[in-house]
C-alpha cells in the first residue's frame, strides 16, 4: 500500500515513533494477540534505550542502541528479530529509506532441550491424584487433584500452550478431541486425548459454572503459581512448558518427523531447537567399551 494512503501527505513520517509504527504494523498484518503485545513491548523496550523514531532506524544507531543496551543475550536476540520485523516493514511500505541491513548479530548460546520423561509423568499424575490442597479461596472444593490430573493429560495428548489450555471451553471438546485455535499463532488445532484424560476433564466440567475448564476456578497468573508450588513441593525441575515438550519428544520417537506437525510448527527447524529431548529418544550406537586392564 503506497504510503500517501496510509499517512495523511503533510504527516512527518521521519518524525513517527518506533511504537506507532509497531502500532500501525499490527494494524496492517494479521497478528495473534500474544505477537501483537510482544511487537508492542520491544518498541517501549528500545524507546527506553533511545531509539524513538523512524529517522533513527540506521545500522550504526541500531547497533550501537544494542552494545548499551543490559540484560541477556537471549532478551536481546528476541528484541532485534522482532524490531527487524517493523523496520523490515516500514523500508517496505516507504516509511523509511534505511533497509534493515548490516545489523550485528547477537548469538544465544544453545542449551539441550529437558522434558519428562514417562516415568515422571507417571509420578507428577500419582502425586497430583493425591494432593488434596484447594487452589480457589472461593471454591475450597476444587483441589489440585482434580485440576492437575486433567492439565497434565490435556498438556501431554495435545502438545497445546499454556494459555490454550488454561483457555478451553465445554465448546473446545467433540468426538474425544481438543479443536481451538491456537491463541499464540492463530492456527486452527484439533487433537485427539486418551480417555484417561476425557474422564478427568469431565469431572472437573460438573463442577463448572460458567462452561469454562479452569478458568472459572483459576485466574491465569493463579494458574502458573499452582504448577510452580506443586513442582517445587515435588523436587521436580522444569514447568508444564515441559508438558509440551514430552508431547513433542515421544510423537517424534513414535512417528520420526510427524512431532513439527502435531505441534503445527511452521519452521520445522524449531522443534529440534526447542522440543525435543535427545535423551529421551533412542541414540546411534556409540564406540565399544575401553578394554580395561585387569
């Protein structure tokens, strides 16, 4: 779209702030709700480290911007891909003449990737079936062991995100599948559960008021406190991102090269970067033994 229809012709454009034009691309593409508020917070992040208009989307400014800028390799990796994509935007839009070029690269070191294995599972459901500690002041009825058992089911079935299962529905349920779109890319989800899992869920759907799963008991952030304590009280590292890793590594053992698209991954490269847990999967034989001396 020419930029006259975009901006009136006596706008500034030099002159835009990198948060309205983070606004304006959200506005313009089509971006789930969690992109959107992330495009957001990385143009207030670096307007707080002085890179505040257009006219200062050069290499040297934008470099410079991020020698100074604190925090990890990772926040800043996360910051430049995602003000890449604005700026990639506006020099094609005609908002700017400085192409996204020349920007240093900033490596994140790789770590492997840890998930539960079935054993854990095993004994997160064990533990979570016994544990009768309420997580509503409001409803003392509703006890982690009607709430866990449920959530790690649905996390290991279905691989789906925290937010897509802390968000389901009596509607997200039909014929012993999960069916939502996922809130993260937009992408349309069904997958089937076992019916272990159907059997919890519709236990804890008996007790809903309002037809939602765990909302109606669990605020979002009350949520994420409860898995924190329960794993914590448990000895066990990790959080329910864990769930979906599980999911991913064990549909890769079981169908190799099916678990990207169960987790309807667009990059295929991710899921090794971020799923799978090589420990977990069967390994290439390694060398013989050392012979030792006796």
């Amino acid at each position: 779209m020419p930029t006259s229809l975009l901006f009136p012709t006596d706008f500034p454009v030099a002159s835009m702030t990198i948060l309205d034009l983070a606004r304006d691309y959200v506005g313009q593409n089509e971006c789930s709700a969690g992109y959107a508020g992330n495009l957001l917070r990385t143009a207030r992040l670096v307007t707080r480290y002085g890179l505040e208009t257009i006219s200062q989307l050069t290499c040297e400014i934008v470099n410079a911007m991020f020698s100074k800028m604190p925090g990890s390799p990772q926040l800043k990796h996360n910051t430049r891909r995602e003000l890449l994509t604005v700026w990639r935007w506006a020099f094609e839009s005609g908002l700017t003449n400085h192409p996204p070029l020349r920007l240093k690269r900033i490596r994140v070191k790789a770590r492997p990737v840890e998930a539960w294995s079935m054993k854990m599972l095993e004994r997160l459901l064990c533990a979570a079936a016994q544990d009768h500690t309420p997580v509503s002041r409001r409803w003392p009825q509703v006890t982690r062991a009607l709430v866990l058992p449920a959530w790690i089911g649905l996390g290991f079935d279905t691989g789906l995100r925290f937010a897509d299962i802390h968000n389901l529905t009596i509607h997200s349920f039909r014929n012993n599948c999960v069916a939502v779109s996922a809130n993260k890319t937009g992408k349309v989800t069904i997958r089937p559960v076992s019916d272990e899992t159907a059997d919890e869920v519709a236990r804890l759907f008996k007790l809903s008021p309002d037809g939602t799963l765990f909302k109606w008991a669990l605020p979002r952030r009350r949520a994420f406190v409860m898995w924190q304590t329960f794993l914590r009280e448990q000895g066990v590292r990790g959080s329910s991102k864990y769930l979906r890793r599980s999911c991913a590594t064990y549909v890769h053992k079981k169908a190799p090269g099916r678990a990207s698209d169960y987790l309807s991954h667009s990059d295929t490269k991710l899921i090794w970067r971020h799923y799978l847990d090589q420990t977990l999967l069967d390994m290439p034989e390694g060398p013989p033994p050392i012979r030792r001396a006796r």
